[in-house]
C-alpha cells in the first residue's frame, strides 16, 4: 500500500496499481492494525477502513480539522488512534471519541501518537512548547524549550533504553 498525494497505489508482484476510488484524494497516513483491518488517513477527506475487502469512509462533520489525519497507531488495549489537524481521536471498535484542549491536550494540532513502553500516550502537535503525556486517566504537559527553540514536534520513537526522541 503507498499513499499519495493523487490517491492510493498498490505494490504487487513488482507492479504499481492504483486504485481509482482514491483519484486526487491524498493519503496522508496508512495503518494495519491488530485485527487485520487497513485504515487510510487523508488530507481533508477523513479516514478510510478497509475491511472484508471493501472501504468504509469516516467523515466528521463537526469540524473539519478532524478530517486532516497526520498519523494513525494502535495502543496495546486495541484502540486506534489518528492525530489530526484538529484534536487527537480514538476508536474503540464502536464509537470515535475527540481529545483535544478541553481535556487537557496541550495543542489542538496533533501531528503524532506513540504509546511507550509503560503504556503512557504521547502527542506531537504542530505548535506549542509541550508533549503531551496521557496515562490513561490524566494528562501532563511536558515542557520543551529548557534553552531549544522548538515550534512543534512531528514525530516520535521509543529506544532500547526507554529514551523517548522527538523531532
């Protein structure tokens, strides 16, 4: 699967296909989860899941930021996560839930999850002198500058050492 900025292409047996339900729709993000299912993340035209064989399209009308999707992930609980333009969602398998400055985010503009090794959520945003670290029941705006001049993280990793990097 390789996303696109005119859509979605397939890579099978050496042979580029592209699949034309996604003509000029950019893909910004692609995700397998735990159960086998894909899911597409574009640029202001929500998320996509793949599923026995067909795509089933998630718009939210509420605000339109939520269909600019940045990254998608999965925590160790089954949830899946997308970052997007507009808050941090995550999906139980029923139902889609916002998490955003109201409860607690330190920016709207989430660019990145990554659960660590303690199970504890990070968010990247795009703007802002913090991450975000949620575990679960509460919220912590870690500060950032400490003499850097950062405007926003994008991405993040965990290393052998449990050292969490951000760029």
């Amino acid at each position: 699967w390789i996303g696109t900025s005119g859509g979605l292409n397939f890579l099978i047996g050496g042979d580029v296909y592209y699949n034309e339900s996604f003509l000029n729709i950019a893909i910004t993000a692609i995700f397998k989860d735990s159960r086998n299912r894909m899911w597409l993340g574009t640029f202001g035209n929500g998320i996509y899941a793949y599923v026995d064989q067909a795509f089933y399209p998630v718009y939210f009308t509420e605000n339109e930021g939520y269909n600019y999707i940045n990254s998608i992930t999965e925590d160790s609980n089954g949830l899946i996560w997308f970052a997007t333009d507009s808050a941090a969602i995550n999906y139980t398998g029923e139902e889609f839930f916002i998490l955003d400055t109201r409860v607690g985010l330190s920016s709207d503009n989430v660019t990145y999850i990554l659960e660590d090794s303690w199970n504890d959520l990070w968010f990247c945003t795009y703007s802002g002198k913090y991450l975000t670290k949620y575990d679960g029941t509460d919220f912590e705006n870690v500060y950032l500058y400490h003499g850097f001049n950062i405007s926003g993280t994008w991405a993040m990793t965990e290393d052998r050492n449990h050292h969490i990097w951000f760029t």
